[in-house]
C-alpha cells in the first residue's frame, strides 16, 4: 500500500447491531469497538462507512471507487450478500478491488447464506473468522 492511501471498510444493514444481534453468532463487541480494535491492529488508514440501505453502500461503493487514495474496499454487504445485484454490478464497475467479508462461515448456515452474488466481482472472500476476517482482508489489501 502506498502513502497516503486508505482502506474503505463498508458494513451493510443490521451489522449497526453487532454485540446485541445474535452474540452468539457474531461475538459480543459492537460495530465502534470493532472499528477500533482494527485501528488499533493495522497501520493502514481506514474509513469506515455503515449503512443499512442499499443505495448508500452503492454511492460509497462509486465515490471511493474510482479515487486513486482508495488502495481497496472490504464489504461485509450482510443480507445484500445473498441478493443484490446492484451492489454486484458496481463492484464490478469501479478501479478498487474489494474483499467480501463476513464475520460468520455462511457456508456452514442457512442454505440461503451459502449463495452470493457478489463473490464472482470481487477478488476474495473471507468469512468465519469473526472481526478477524476484516483483519485478514485489509492485510490482504494492504499486501496486494
């Protein structure tokens, strides 16, 4: 990664509920002490971005997309994993790699979890890991 550029990190809808949504799946720490805890286990400059709407992530998705300070995004999309073509088509779109990331294994959930449309435009997916999958995927955009 070069200096003076950033990582977006973008979380899609209900994960502004982590640490009270199902602790049992997704850990006990919120979505701020997450963030945080990343800051505090990297040396890239990180944004983060948390919107539950689909059109949000889409304009974030375009505006750090195509700026040359953005080395990468990771995209824990939540449900839009499993549906949204939208989202797929403008990963797609943009100059920026990005890292599909979740903090359960949805391969081992329900039968629904185990499909995503995003995974064939981006360049890796992490998950099962819980926060350390967004670990893993900033390291890997930070190494690439």
């Amino acid at each position: 990664m070069k200096d003076g550029q950033y990582i977006l990190v973008v979380n899609g809808p209900n994960l502004n509920l982590l640490g009270r949504r199902q602790p049992e799946i997704y850990g006990g720490d919120t979505l701020t002490e997450i963030e945080e805890w990343l800051e505090s286990t990297t040396d890239c400059r990180l944004v983060f971005m948390q919107s539950n709407s689909e059109g949000a992530i889409i304009d974030a998705l375009h505006s750090h997309g195509f700026d040359a300070a953005c080395a990468g995004i990771v995209l824990n999309a939540g449900a839009y994993t499993h549906y949204s073509y939208a989202i797929a088509d403008a990963i797609a779109a943009i100059e920026v790699p990005v890292v599909e990331v979740h903090m359960s294994n949805i391969h081992a959930r329900e039968d629904f979890r185990r499909t995503s449309v995003i995974a064939p435009v981006c360049i890796g997916t992490i998950s099962g890991f819980g926060k350390n999958s967004y670990a893993l995927a900033i390291k890997a955009l930070a190494d690439k």
